[in-house]
C-alpha cells in the first residue's frame, strides 16, 4: 500500500475516534476502506459472512455496510447524473430557466429501497422562483405504458448556495414501496417531475436506465 494511502488511513483512524459519524474511506487506487470501532480498518471488498460477491459485474457499489444494532444491510450505489435540462431558445433561457442538472443514487436502508436526489440549480434568480423543496412534495418517475411512480420527499431539502459558480443545491431522499421498485427496476425512464415549493416542473432524463441498472444491483445482493 503507498505511504500516502497509509498516512491518509492514520488520519482516518484518529479523527474516527473522536468523530463516530467517519466510517469509510477511500485510497488514491479507488479502494474503500471501512474503519472499525476499535481502529482498525478493512477494505470493503472483505464482506465475509455477508451474502452475495462483494463484486457484482456491472454494478457500481459505494457502500455495503450492516447496521451495527439492526443487522439490516445497506446497500448504496454511487451517485449518477440522471437530468442534465437547458432551455433551447435564449429567451427562454433569460425569462426562466437557465438549467438544471441533478444526480441520483438508489439505495437499500431498514427493509426499504429509495433513492437520494440532488439538484443542482444555477443562479439565485432561479431559487427564488422554484422556492425550493419541502417534505412531502411529490417527485414523480414516468415510465412508458405505467402510472406515473409518485412518491414523497422525506425531509425539506437545504439550499446550498455556491457563490463561484452562482449554483444552490438542493438534495433530499424517496422511499419506494415494493410495487414502485419492481416498476422501475423493469422499465426504462422517460422523465421525471418535481414538485418545488413554487412551481411543478418536468425534466426529460439523459440515462433513462439508471434505476433498472442500480435496483437490480440491490435485488442482487439481498
């Protein structure tokens, strides 16, 4: 192992004595490390007694971990860009919405599937008119020949503003009932909508495969 990625682990190790909430990181090679309670540390492919390969072909893990008290597992996948929306006319551009962009990650926590957003915005101007988002607005997943999948966001997003780059972020969390994962882990997705605070928008999505993709890769591990 570099010396680097040993001096990093150290620092790691110290800091996740003082602070519980630091449990993993990652080497300049890729490799997740898992720091454990009493110091020592592990690499994240090292899964013994769990079910299932570490390794699933196609299938872009960031966390496999076991709840300490519960024994559920959680089951992460890494975070992927799914709406990349630009307004064609440059009039519309000026009067409403420059862009937006988002990123999206499915997930396996308590007995329960759902999926982390995070939606990247540009500009203050934009913020003010969407009015960001609170718990219990619906986030709406379209998919072809079904009923739209609707769910709830489950806790009021916080804007992020970023003052470079004149973008606030918001990021909040879904939770799918089994009838809602089965849909989307067989169909591909059209677009989705969200329900900001001031206005119902609709965005056509750049990877309409991502959540077939990542909630097989869950299915696959349980």
């Amino acid at each position: 192992m570099k010396i680097s990625t040993i001096l990093l682990l150290i620092s790691i190790i110290f800091y996740s004595n003082n602070v519980q909430a630091q449990r993993e990181a990652t080497t300049e090679d890729g490799e997740i490390i898992v720091l454990e309670e009493n110091g020592t540390w592990r690499s994240l492919d090292d899964r013994a007694g769990e079910p299932g390969d570490a390794t699933i072909a196609g299938c872009d893990y960031r966390m496999l971990e076991r709840d300490q008290f519960t024994e559920e597992d959680w089951i992460i996948m890494s975070a992927k860009p799914i709406v990349k929306y630009t307004r064609q006319s440059k009039e519309d551009e000026v009067k409403w919405l420059p862009f937006l962009q988002a990123e999206t990650y499915c997930l396996y926590t308590g007995g329960n599937v759902g999926a982390y957003f995070k939606f990247i915005l540009q500009s203050a101007n934009v913020n003010e008119k969407l009015e960001g988002i609170d718990e219990g607005n619906s986030l709406k997943i379209f998919t072809p020949g079904n009923p739209p999948v609707e769910a709830a966001f489950r806790h009021t997003a916080i804007a992020r503003e970023n003052n470079d780059d004149e973008t606030t972020t918001y990021v909040s969390h879904v939770q799918f009932s089994d009838v809602q994962a089965k849909v989307l882990s067989q169909n591909p997705v059209e677009k989705i909508g969200v329900q900001w605070n001031g206005k119902y928008l609709e965005y056509p999505v750049t990877n309409n495969q991502l959540f077939q993709k990542q909630l097989q890769c869950i299915s696959a591990r349980l």
